[in-house]
C-alpha cells in the first residue's frame, strides 16, 4: 500500500520546501515496526504509557517516518492538521490494512476436508 500526501502547510527542510510526502506501507517489515515501538517508547514522558501502539500518535510519527524516509523529527515538525492526517493515515494502515486486499487474503484456513469448524457454546438463556 502506497500512499501519497499532499501538506496543507509546506515545510522548509534542508534548505528545500517539502511539499508532499509519499509513504511506502508495503516496504515495512515487522522489524520496522518494532523498531518504530521501541524508538515511540523512549519519546514517552515518565507517566505517559502506550498500551496499543497503533493508536499512540508517536508510534504512529515513528512509523510514518520509516514508510516515507523522513526522520521521527520530521514528522513530529509537521503543521498540526497535516501531522493529524499522517497519523491517521499510518493508525487506519496499521488496523485496517488495505481493504482492497482484505477479500483476496483471508488469513482463515478452512478446516480440513471431513472434518467442522469448532464453534464456542451456545449461550442458555
């Protein structure tokens, strides 16, 4: 998954004006995200936690900062509405995953020929 975002309000960066930002989601690997983890708990204050990473907003910078090759600084710099739409864009990556694939790869294997699906007990009312 691909994605490409245009900033609402450009930033000056290494003496250019970035404009738009390009994320490659696909390129990540679980070490990536790891490493994303692991860089967003070190930017945590002492009480703060982060319980579901997804849905930590500097898990999220770290993350969008390796899919777009931009540093954790970089992002975390960016205008308040744009920095909101990358988040966003990396949280709805990271839960949801490209829906155009969802139909084409059900992680579910089917059960074995013969044999049923275990379902849970009914509940008694």
């Amino acid at each position: 998954m691909n994605e490409h975002y245009v900033l609402k309000k450009p930033i000056p960066y290494e003496g250019k004006t970035i404009t738009e930002l390009h994320f490659d989601f696909d390129g990540l690997s679980a070490l990536d995200l790891e490493k994303a983890e692991k860089i967003a708990r070190g930017l945590l204050a002492k009480k703060e936690s982060m319980n579901v990473p997804e849905t930590n907003k500097k898990y999220q910078a770290c993350v969008a900062a390796k899919a777009s090759g931009q540093t954790v600084d970089f992002i975390r710099s960016l205008g308040a509405k744009d920095y909101t739409q990358v988040c966003l864009m990396v949280m709805n990556f990271l839960l949801d995953g490209d829906s155009e694939d969802e139909e084409d790869n059900d992680n579910v294997a089917p059960p074995p020929p013969g044999k049923t699906p275990i379902s849970p007990p009914e509940k008694k009312d």
